[in-house]
C-alpha cells in the first residue's frame, strides 16, 4: 500500500531528532527556541518534511505576538507582495490578472483507485498526485523564507474548533492568516490532544509568473488532512485554512460525526426580535451572492462565510465561526447597503488588506458599486488602469476585479458579537439557503420540516460569480456548499437529514429552515429592467420575519413548496426596521408563485440528482410531492398564483 503522508515521502524525516537536525539547520537561535516550546511530534515532523520537500533558505516561526505579526507585515512590504496605502494600517496586494479567483480546473483532491469522491471536483490518483508534487514542489522555496503558524479553525476550547498549521513562503499569506485565523501558539499541544487531529497546509508561491500558472495546483489529501498549493497566490487558492480545511472539516461531520456535528458554507448573524430577544441565525450561499452583506444585515455579527455546528448536551444547535476575520469581495460594498463595514474601510483605525482594488494614485483603494467617484485612472489587478481602457479582445476593463476583497478582523465592525469568542457557540434557530435567482424563488420562504428545509438546500440554483476562474451560466450549487464537499453528495445530504431531524434536538430548540432570495429582478415579474426588484437592505426585513416565524410570532400563508409572509406582517416590519413604505403590489410581484418557472427547477434537480450515487429517496418524494401540489395550484389558478387566491385556496 501506497505510504499516505507525502510531505515525508518526498521530505524524508521520519523522526523528531531528525525533524530537530533540519530545524537547526534552518532556524536561527530566536525560532529555534519557538519551535522547541511546541511539543506535539507529529507535527514538528509534519513540518520538517514541508522544509526539506521546499528547501528553504531559513524558517520564521510566528507564535502570533506582536513583534511576529509585525515581521510577517514587514516582510509582506519587503518583498513586494503587499504596498503601503494613504490609511495607516491599510495595505494592497495584487494577485497575476489571469489568477483572480479559484483555480477549480487545477485543484485536486487526492484519491486512491477505489475511492469515491463528490461527482462536481476532480480527483488525482495518490501516485500521480505524488509525482506532480515532487516535481514541482522539490526546492519550490529556494531563496525564499517559510513561515510557520499555528492556527485554531474556531474559538479555542470549542468541541466542534480544528487546530491546523499553515506554512508558506508567501508573506501576504501568512500576514493574511494572522487577522483571519487565531494563531493558538501558546495553546496548539492542548488543542490537539484535546480535539485528536491537526491540520496542515503547506504552500508557495514559486516565482509568481503568469507562465507558471499552467503548473499552478492545489492538493487536498484526505486522508492526510494536508493540503498542497504552488505556483499560485490568490487567497483562495493558497490560504487553505479557510477553503482547503473546511473541506476536511465537512468530511470529518460526515463521515465520523454524523448526525452530531455539521461544517457549512454559512454566516453566523444575530436578529434582534420583541422585547430584546436575541435569535441566531445561520445562513449558507455560493461565494459572490451576498453572504457578507446578509451577515452585516444583522444586529450581532459572529462570521460571513463558515460554521461549525453541533447538538449541545441541551438539545440546542450550536454555531461557532471558523474564521476570526472577513475576506470579503467589496464590489458594490457602499454606505447604503453596508455602512457598518464601510465605515470601518473608510475610516482610520483598522489593518486591511485590499486586493484587486483600484488604487488611485494618491493611495486611496476604489472599487466597483462603492458609491463614490471613481478615479479616471489609477493602478489595478491587470497593471495601470485608465477610463475606457479594453482588453485585447475589446471588452472595457473595469476598475476593480468583481472578486476584489477586502480582509478585515471581525472584532473591527461595530456590530460584533463578543459571543463569536464562546467555546459554547451561539444557540441556532434560524438556517437561511440563497443564491442568485432572477427568475424563480419568493425573496423567503420556510420549509414546513427540517427534511423539506434540507431539500431547500439541496436545490440552490445560483448564477456562477467572479469566484471561480472560467465559470460561467446559471448552475446548481448544493447548500452553497458543493465545491468543498470531499465525498459524494448523497452522503453529505444523509449527513444534513440526520443532523436537523435529530431526536438529541430537544422539542422548541429546532431551529426554522428558509430560502432567501433577493436576486429576483423586475424583468422576471412582468417589467423590462433587470435591476433587483427590491433592495439589498431589504434582506433585515426577510430575517426579523423569520425570527418571528421562529417563535411563533407572525402567521403563514402555506405552499406546496413551503410557507410564505402575509403581507400585513411585511408591512409592518418594513416601517418599524427600515422605515420604508412596502406597497401591496410589490408584494405581489414578490410572492406570487410563478409555477413553471419553479416545476423547471424540481425537474432539473430531479433530473440531476438521480445520475448521483447514494441520494436518498426522500428527496426524490419531496421533490414530487412539491410538483403535483404545484400542478394542482396551476390547474386552479394558472401559472401565476397571487398570494390572494393562496389565502383562498
């Protein structure tokens, strides 16, 4: 049988006084005596064997104080991967113009002849995964420095937290790492003893041309729980304690905690309801469909992008954000819509880190939908940038990249909640499913059940985003979650069903399971404009409405596809939480079921579900069921049914 760990195939150590030999060999006295206060021995050999494969010409251990943080800064600055801007604090980078996003076609997970993996990624088999790691990866960081962290994947002390290691020669990705990520240094040998497992992400940029980005890969090893990324910087491609181990988080609830434990693609929001009460609300959406601005829309903010869930000893789901920070796309981020980040990037006081911005020549970062006046010439991701500037095939070049991101601690918002820092996690009531739907879906809706709230998930249809290199088309997108699921889908469906229709959730502790959608444009209901038919703030709407559906507050009307808001309700919370008038005529374009266009949608996942292996005939009744109540409703009232004949149905 194949060796699994390949770092010490390729590396050779393979024990720790080995480990030690190559670290004297590498680190001076003052990281010497850093990595000598770490005890655990499989990752001092993890990490010896990233050296001897990369070959680098020394190793900085950050142990996440200060002095180290600020060297990972300076070392960013010095080599050119970052550059100081106007705002104090503030810094740019700028990924190659042909690698603004994930690299899907290049990223691969790690398989043996026989194992199954999800069908919508791509598989290597272990050997020929071995040979293209050894080739490119053998002295990779010559020249360069590797720097070594120790992170926490979630608040330290929490059941559902992952302890990992990150190392890179990328300065920008480290210098990433330490806002987004908990360096745990002092509390790593705990974490892991305590938790049974360690992550491992080794990385490097190589020598960062566009040439080189055909060799560009990203590794992920299951079975190892390492993953390995080259020739690439793009966050999402390089920083894999976010993307890389959540992945092997979702194996790891699927697989060994079914049933007890959940890793989702998901915001953590606070709402504030009646008389103080504070209800939790996760929500999972594609990359580039608003799951920041819908974490902002809250009144607690935890995370805009992941959670880790469990089933507490109470019979409550608990949520715990991953991440400590924001790696946020910016475009169309403005004072309207987001003013609680905004007033943070535009204002002094905060570390950011931009990329793929515009940047004027006086320092200042713009981007795309910001609201203000944009720069008729400046520096961006493709080189200078001037209005009207096109590319070579004509098209206008616009002054930001549309996955442009900002990436900001989570404690600098004025809206954050201590609570993200609890080992306990956040009691969760409310689960919300969305993506970029034009056409089809209400703007909310809630699932009578917790099996029919995870065939919601199942079913997100979303416009491809500018997260993904070379997507295009509207596609489905599994619980937002799809690309990050290891295994086949039906597995990690079984997985969704088992957990929200525990018996271990205690009765009144289940929490309500929605859709959001508000991507619905006016040219879907009737109009001639594709723009949004609604607002984006409109969304605290949607989610104080589902924290009183949550307590049983407000009334429903029922569909064959879940329940929906009466409109007095809507009404009422749009004049006291965003004063703004909600006419009973929009109310109608919104929720009015236009019934063809949602039977297309069932038959397309019905279709597509059944070419997968392991889907559980639950869907499949769910699904039909929904078609022939909506068959019926079109029979009655034809293929547009208002609200008004719902309530008299």
């Amino acid at each position: 049988m194949t060796e699994i760990d390949i770092a010490r195939i390729i590396g050779g150590i393979e024990t720790v006084d080995d480990a030690r030999k190559i670290f004297e060999e590498t680190m001076d006295a003052e990281n010497l005596a850093k990595i000598g206060r770490i005890k655990t021995e499989k990752a001092l050999v993890k990490i010896a064997n990233a050296i001897a494969m990369g070959r680098p010409d020394a190793v900085f251990i950050d142990s996440g104080s200060e002095d180290d943080r600020q060297w990972v800064r300076a070392h960013a600055l010095e080599k050119g991967e970052e550059e100081p801007l106007a705002m104090k604090g503030h810094t740019v980078h700028f990924d190659l113009k042909e690698e603004q996003g994930r690299i899907l076609d290049r990223t691969f997970y790690i398989a043996d002849p026989d194992e199954e993996i999800n069908s919508l990624a791509n598989k290597k088999l272990r050997d020929d995964a071995i040979e293209e790691i050894k080739k490119f990866m053998t002295g990779i960081m010559r020249g360069k420095t590797l720097i070594v962290g120790f992170y926490s994947r979630g608040p330290v002390g929490a059941p559902a937290s992952n302890p990992a290691i990150e190392a890179s020669t990328s300065a920008y990705v480290m210098h990433s790492a330490d806002i987004l990520f908990r360096n745990i240094f002092e509390h790593f040998d705990d974490e892991v003893a305590a938790r049974g497992h360690f992550f491992t992400n080794i990385h490097s940029e190589g020598k960062n041309r566009p040439e080189d980005l055909p060799n560009a890969r990203v590794f992920m090893d299951r079975k190892d729980r390492t993953t390995y990324s080259f020739n690439c910087t793009y966050a999402g491609n390089t920083l894999l304690l976010k993307k890389g181990n959540h992945r092997f988080a979702v194996d790891m609830a699927v697989y060994e905690r079914r049933g007890e434990q959940l890793s989702e693609h998901m915001f953590i929001t606070g709402i504030k309801g009646p008389g103080g009460r504070e209800t939790w609300c996760v929500g999972a959406a594609p990359s580039g469909c608003g799951k920041t601005s819908t974490a902002m829309a809250g009144d607690f903010f935890i995370g805009d992008d992941l959670a880790q869930m469990w089933i507490d000893g109470n019979g409550s789901v608990r949520a715990i954000n991953p991440e400590y920070g924001i790696f946020g796309i910016v475009e169309d981020v403005n004072m309207e819509g987001d003013p609680i980040l905004m007033e943070r990037l535009r204002n002094p006081g905060s570390e950011v880190i931009w990329s793929n911005v515009l940047v004027d020549d006086n320092g200042v970062p713009h981007w795309v939908g910001n609201g203000e006046p944009m720069p008729d010439r400046g520096r961006n991701f493709q080189g200078r940038w001037e209005k009207g500037m096109k590319d070579e095939n004509g098209k206008e070049i616009p002054p930001s990249h549309p996955n442009a991101r900002c990436t900001i601690a989570c404690s600098e918002l004025s809206n954050y909640s201590a609570k993200a820092e609890d080992p306990a996690g956040v009691e969760t009531r409310m689960v919300t499913y969305s993506g970029r739907d034009s056409d089809t879906m209400p703007p909310v809706w809630v699932a009578k059940d917790t099996d029919e709230g995870v065939v919601i998930g199942a079913c997100i249809v979303s416009a491809a985003t500018a997260t993904e290199v070379g997507a295009s088309g509207v596609r489905r997108a599994p619980w937002g979650n799809a690309p990050f699921i290891p295994g086949p889908l039906g597995d990690y469906m079984e997985a969704q069903f088992e957990f929200f229709g525990s018996d271990r959730i205690a009765p009144g502790k289940r929490p309500i399971m929605a859709g959001l959608n508000y991507f619905l444009t006016h040219e879907a209901r009737g109009g001639t404009s594709k723009k949004l038919l609604g607002e984006k703030r409109d969304v605290k709407v949607w989610l104080s409405w589902l924290e009183r559906m949550a307590h049983g507050d407000v009334s429903w009307l029922e569909t064959p596809i879940g329940r929906i808001p009466k409109y007095e309700d809507l009404k009422d919370l749009f004049a006291s939480i965003i004063d703004k008038p909600y006419p009973y005529e929009l109310y109608e374009k919104q929720f009015s079921l236009y019934v063809d266009n949602i039977i297309a949608r069932i038959d397309l996942q019905t279709e597509a579900y059944r070419k997968e292996a392991h889907i559980p005939e639950k869907l499949f009744t769910i699904l039909e069921r929904q078609k022939k109540g909506l068959e019926g409703l079109k029979a009655r009232f034809g293929a547009v049914v208002t609200p008004k004949q719902l309530e008299s149905k």
